[in-house]
C-alpha cells in the first residue's frame, strides 16, 4: 500500500493549526429570570464552560499527535518501520517550506536528513544492552484513516541473535505532552505491544506481559474517548434530556432520580452494545467502511441527536438513536486499532483493553453530567438555555463538521 514520493506529487496534505491556548468564556447575565434560575444557570453554565473547555483543549492538543512503531527481530536481522505524522513532523523541522498551508511530498522529501536526524535522536535501541542506531533506507508517504504519515524504514545491527531489547523513546513529548506512539514487536513467531507516553517513555521484551498491554491498551481507550469531541457531544446530546419528560407545554423535570438513572443506563447500554459490535467486526477485519464514509455519518449522527432536542422526533427514545448510531461510532473508535496492524492473537487483547478503556470513559462522562443535571432539571436556565441553546450549538457545530468531512474542507481547529 506504500507510495513512492515521487509517485504522490499531486497530493497536498492541508497543515491542521493546532491551538495551544484556551478560548476566554464571557458569563452571560440573565435579565427578569428569577433568583433561583440565575443561580442554576451561572452554576451550570460554569460546570459546562470548565468541562468543555477540558475537553476542546485536550481534543486540540491530540490532533494529529500520535506514530506507529514496529520492529521486527528475525534471527539476527532486526528491521522495523515507523510511522509519523505529517503534522507533528511540520511541528519540529518545518515542512511546509513556502508557508502556503499545504505539505507536500516535495516538501517532506527536501527535508529527509532533518527528519532521520530527529527520528535518530527520539527512539533509542538496545540489543544485549548495547546501544544500537537506526539505518534508515527509504522515506515514504502515505495515508492512515487520521490523515498523512510519513513512512520511515530502518534496520538496525545486531552481532547475533538478540536475547533482550529496550526500545526509549522522547518524541513530541516536548510540544505535546499527550502524545503517544502505538509500539508493536514481532519476535520469534510472537507478538508484543506497548503504547508509548511521556509517563511510559521504555520497552524492554523481556518484561512486556499480557496484562501490561491489556492496561496500555486500556488507557489508550480512556484517552481516545477523552479527546474524541464528537463522541462525546454525542453522547451528551442524548444525556441533556435525560432529566425531563416532554409533555404538551413543554420539557418538566422528572419528579425523582431513579427514573433519569435509568433513562441513561438505557442510553448508555444500547450505545455500549452498538459501538462495541462493529468495533469488534472492524478490529478483526470482518467489515471494514470506508474512514472518509465513518466519519462523515458520525458528524450527521451528532446533528441528528441535537436536533432531536430541538424538535423531538424519538421523544424518550434516546436509547435507540443511541443505539442506531452506536454502529457507525464503532467504526470510528476501531480506526485507533486497525492502522496498528495488530495479529490476532494480541489483538483479542488490545480490543478488551481499549473496548473496556472506551467505556470507562464513558462511565466518568455520565457520573459528572447526570447529578449536576438532575439538580438543575427544574430551574429555567436548564431546560430553555441549557438544553435548547447547547443543543442548537452542538448541531451547528455537527454541521460543519459534516461539511469539512464530506468535501475534504478545514476551517475548524478541532
């Protein structure tokens, strides 16, 4: 599937601006509301503000951010190949030469001894304990399901039979410190993993068990559902109505807890049992969509729950758009797995450790949003300003990533 540069001159990569500071939120006055739902409102509205503020700033920082390193020990020869993103890359040596917004291949190649000087100098390897350079052969380009990575192939020297390797590596972590590097090993007809982070910089093969990558692969998942914006407006597009009923005049609060509990356990449940089974299929390559279709149809997904708030169409139905949708959202959580490449018998693994990581994630969402929603249910700010602006916000904001998505547009930093 690899492409020459020479054979990709005509496919510009657009540069992705990454925001490293956080957007000022202005607090909004209410006018003749009553004492009570100006409370609720500054109180709720500091909690949203706080929350997606976390959210957007981490979602930011991870753009683009993440490589895939894999080596390979056969007999003596040790050879591997790594994989790095085009945009983290325009972060350290500058590839967009001409300032035009666009990376080309031409551009990444004029650039090949700053790029090996960099990779040489961020992963570090030892055979038997002594100190090992990379020997890159070849640069490449090509495309991931997240956008252009530029494709190094190296070997490295080994005087015999290697019975111990340490892998160190130390890049971005300078420029972001939520980088991570997705490590896979291939060793004497076996397989090892291990998801590398400025907290977990080292590999050594002699020490790498299977439930050290069942917890790696399971903080991937959290991550992944942390810096996953749409994911999670989804998510909270469902979860904002949880806590009222429709009635003729209107949106009212539920008269006790139990019943908005279960509404979202139902929620989240049926998204859990949706996402998980093409997960599941797209991991092991038993049904495999088009990233530019999955992504697109998640942008529509995030549309269609927020616009259901404004005109209900599923009214106490949410679990079942929750659960429609929840296909289409597999497909996108499994593109964090596929391009790793993983054999099968790690893969079972991965796919429980990051299956399990994603839904913890969603667990942390729910335990801060449901009680702060439940006691704001009744208050005026909630279920006019809260609900019906938020839910507004978030279908525009699903709009336009539909458009970006769908006509290979960026306007957007996130």
């Amino acid at each position: 599937m690899n492409s020459l540069l020479s054979d990709m001159k005509d496919l510009p990569v657009r540069k992705r601006a990454r925001v490293t500071s956080a957007r000022r939120f202005r607090a909004l006055r209410p006018v003749d509301c009553p004492r009570r739902a100006v409370v609720a409102f500054l109180n709720l509205a500091r909690w949203v503000g706080v929350t997606f503020l976390t959210i957007n700033v981490s979602a930011w920082a991870h753009q683009g951010s993440s490589s895939y390193l894999n080596m390979t020990v056969d007999g003596s020869n040790v050879t591997g190949q790594w994989d790095i993103s085009l945009i983290d890359l325009e972060q350290v040596v500058g590839l967009d030469a001409n300032n035009d917004g666009d990376i080309t291949p031409d551009e990444v190649r004029a650039k090949q001894s700053e790029i090996e000087d960099y990779a040489q100098s961020r992963v570090r390897v030892k055979l038997d304990g002594m100190a090992r350079s990379l020997k890159i052969g070849e640069l490449l380009v090509e495309n991931f399901s997240d956008g252009a990575y530029a494709v190094l192939r190296f070997s490295i020297q080994s005087a015999g039979v290697p019975r111990d390797l340490r892998v160190d590596y130390g890049a971005f972590f300078d420029i972001d410190a939520r980088h991570h590097g997705l490590f896979r090993l291939n060793v004497s007809g076996g397989e090892q993993t291990a998801v590398f982070s400025e907290d977990n910089p080292t590999f050594v093969m002699a020490h790498r068990s299977r439930w050290r990558q069942f917890l790696d692969f399971n903080h991937e998942g959290i991550r992944h559902i942390s810096s996953g914006v749409d994911h999670i407006l989804f998510l909270l597009a469902l979860l904002l109505p949880s806590v009222l009923r429709r009635k003729p005049g209107g949106w009212s609060g539920v008269g006790r807890f139990t019943p908005a509990l279960i509404n979202v356990l139902k929620i989240v449940t049926a998204f859990t049992v949706a996402h998980s089974v093409t997960l599941s299929l797209a991991t092991l390559n038993i049904v495999r969509l088009p990233p530019k279709l999955v992504e697109t149809t998640i942008a529509a997904s995030v549309a269609l729950a927020a616009a259901n708030n404004l005109r209900p169409l599923f009214v106490e139905r949410g679990w079942l758009v929750a659960f429609c949708f929840g296909f289409v959202h597999g497909f996108g959580f499994a593109n964090a797995l596929t391009d790793l490449g993983l054999a099968r018998q790690t893969l079972a693994v991965a796919l429980v450790g990051f299956n399990l990581g994603v839904e913890l994630g969603q667990l942390a969402i729910v335990a801060v949003f449901l009680p702060l929603a439940y006691w704001a249910r009744n208050a005026w700010a909630y279920q006019e300003l809260t609900l019906r602006f938020g839910s507004a916000a978030i279908a525009l904001l699903a709009v336009a990533w539909f458009v970006e998505r769908a006509f290979d547009l960026k306007w957007l930093p996130f």
